[in-house]
C-alpha cells in the first residue's frame, strides 16, 4: 500500500485499539503489555527494526506515518520507552546474533520491560566514575553495587547494566556491559518518589548477583563504547519526545494551551507562535538524525544538541503555560501542575544542560576544551566523582 493508505490503515487501527482496556481501574502494566501484543500483531511495533530479529524492516517513511496518525494519541507504552528508545537498539547494533534472537522480539512485542543502569550516587553526568564492580568466575560474573535514578526499573524483567571489571586502566577502559535479570536474587529495588508524588526512579542494589557471559554486550572492558551507543540512542529517544505529553491528553501542548488562553491577545499568539516554531524545528531535527541513523551515519554529538533542545523546550513551555494561565497553574489540583513540576528533570535526565553544553561545544563547534584529568590515570588512583 501507498503511504497514505498505510497512515489511513494505522489511524483506523488507533481509533479500534488506542483506549481499549482504558479505565481507572485498568492495571496500566498489563494493558500496556496487552496494547504493545496488539500493536505488534498489527504490524505498528519495531516498523523500521530489522525484520530477521523481530522487527517489521520497513522505511522511515513508513514509521514517520504512523507517527502521523498517533498525533492525536496517548499510546499506554511508557513502561516501554527505555527499551524501544535505549536497550533495544542497543543490542540491535552491538548485541551477538543469540542476544537480537532472545530479546528483541519479546521487547518489541511487549512481553518483556527493560531499563537501564548506568547513574550511581556518585557517577552521574560523569558516567565512567562508576564503582559498581563485576569479578569474572568462571563461565558468570559476580556483580555487586548500587545504581540510581533508573526509570522503570521495579516494572522491569532485564537491564542493561555497565559495571567496572578492571581497576588497573583509566576509568573509560576498564568498563564492560551486561544484560542482567532484574528478578535475580540478590537484586533490590527501592522506588524514589519525585516532586510530583510519583515513583518512576528507582535505586537498585546488587549483592553477589551472577550474570553469564553470554549475556555481555560487546568486548570486556570494552563497555564505554557500547554506552556511547546506548547514550546515542537516548538523546535521539529523549529528543524524539517533542512535546511534554506527545499525546491529546498533554494540558502543555499547543492545541490545550488554545482552549484556555486569549487566542486574541497579539502578545499571547506572539508567545504561541513561538512554541509553535520551537517544537516544530525540534521535530525536523530530530527527524533528519533518525534519517541518518537509519542510513548508517553516525549523528555522534548532534544528538546531544537534540537532547538540549527538547530539554530547553520543555523549560520553556512550562515557563510559558504557568505565564499564561497564571498561579492557579501550579496549584495541586490543576491539570498543568504535574506536567509544569517535572520540567526541570528534563534538563537532567540523559546528561545535564551544562553537560550536553559542553560535548557541543568540544565534538561539533571544536572550542577549546576544559583543562581534564589526566586520564592515563589508572582508576584506582582517582578520586570518586573527579571530571575526565
């Protein structure tokens, strides 16, 4: 079929299927699983993933109209983004062939929830300063430490887990990737609750938790440059989010802002106009990087660039609905009040602003760089949280 018939056909399924199971009642884990099987079945999950593992190995066009006709829904897939946005694509582009066959069509089908386990208490924006150790015994490794921060992860079934197995190296050399089962034994998941009352991070502790090697991803000590993929894809995820909700039901959006704002005061559609512009120039962007991506060019450090922008717009559009509503916008009650409070964690999550800033500044506008750490240092020698 042609690509209007393919976005008619995928608008008319979202129509039959997008709100089924839709109730306060509903469990939304299993009606999200449940929604993920049926998109799946339809042919709308994974449409540009390689179809030998899983995926429907169509084109961008494809997958650009079905976005198209999902615009005006809010598809129940959260519990699912880390792992169609980061893990997955992940293990696509640097997992064995015995990895793609065993995870990926259970994620694209929804049966299985991953995460991701890279933060710690004291690796945050500086990733490679993690101390959680992974020993070799034998065909396993032995994994003991503490991750933070990680979105989904008391849903989750699998992670993708970057630990440190040489303290000898610099601290970018001695890391290496797992998958690891986050209903092992020895796995503890305490939820975080944020400003909003919600629990969506999580801290996980691991104590003697074994992980086969045939569950690393990539070389060992070879894990930085998998994470780089991972981050690659994050940023790309993250930034593909235009829009605080991406859905009818998001209260920031410019259609809701419509409805509850003097569309005839000049100022107020000045300040419209401009979100407008903003969310739409993040869109192209962001789509020309998906382009490539696909194409096999490598965005490297634009991603970043994509990520900063959304994380801009999403400060901006809160900015902007509490201005135009007033106070009463961040009253508890208020439909904009959620959606204003978790703005500034955008300019957080997947590296900060300040941090995003400065890769900019290095890898695309080539300033000069930061004095760094000498980083022939081995790890051992340096001091937890040191900048390199």
């Amino acid at each position: 079929m042609n690509l209007d018939e393919y976005r008619h056909a995928a608008r008319a399924w979202l129509l039959e299927n997008a709100s089924a199971g839709d109730s306060p009642e509903a469990d939304p884990v299993a009606r999200a699983k449940d929604f993920m099987a049926r998109l799946y079945d339809a042919g709308y999950s994974g449409i540009t993933w390689p179809a030998r593992w899983g995926g429907q190995g169509l084109t961008q066009a494809e997958e650009r109209a079905f976005a198209a006709a999902a615009r005006d829904f809010t598809l129940p897939t959260y519990v699912f983004s880390i792992g169609l946005g980061m893990t997955g694509p992940t293990l696509v582009d640097r997992g064995t062939d015995e990895q793609r066959e065993r995870f990926v069509r259970p994620l694209l089908r929804g049966e299985e929830i991953w995460c991701q386990l890279f933060s710690e208490p004291g690796a945050g924006s500086d990733v490679a300063s993690l101390q959680t150790r992974a020993v070799r015994d034998g065909d396993d490794w032995i994994v003991n430490g503490q991750k933070v921060w990680t979105s989904v992860a008391h849903h989750a079934d699998w992670g993708l887990l970057l630990a440190r197995t040489d303290v000898e190296v610099p601290k970018h050399k001695g890391l290496t990737m797992f998958v690891v089962d986050m209903r092992h034994p020895g796995v503890t998941i305490r939820p975080l609750k944020d400003m909003t009352g919600r629990a969506n991070f999580n801290e996980i502790f691991f104590d003697d938790v074994p992980i086969p090697d045939a569950h690393r991803v990539g070389e060992i000590n070879d894990g930085w440059s998998v994470a780089v993929t991972t981050l690659l894809h994050e940023r790309l995820s993250i930034s593909a989010g235009v829009g605080m909700g991406q859905g009818k039901d998001d209260p920031t959006s410019l259609a809701a802002l419509r409805q509850v704002v003097d569309t005839t005061d000049p100022l107020v559609r000045d300040e419209l106009v401009e979100l407008h512009i903003r969310s739409r120039a993040l869109a192209l962007f962001n789509q020309r990087l998906s382009q490539e991506t696909k194409a096999g060019i490598f965005p490297g450090a634009r991603g970043s660039a994509a990520k900063l922008l959304l994380a801009e717009l999403y400060l901006y559009q809160a900015d902007l609905a509490t201005r135009l509503v007033g106070p009463e916008a961040v009253v508890g009650g208020h439909p904009l009040a959620q959606a204003i409070s978790m703005a500034p964690g955008m300019s957080l999550g997947g590296g900060t602003n300040e941090i995003m800033r400065n890769i900019i500044g290095d890898r695309v506008l080539n300033l000069p760089p930061e004095p760094r750490v000498d980083k022939t240092v081995p790890f051992k020698d340096l001091k937890v949280g040191t900048q390199g």
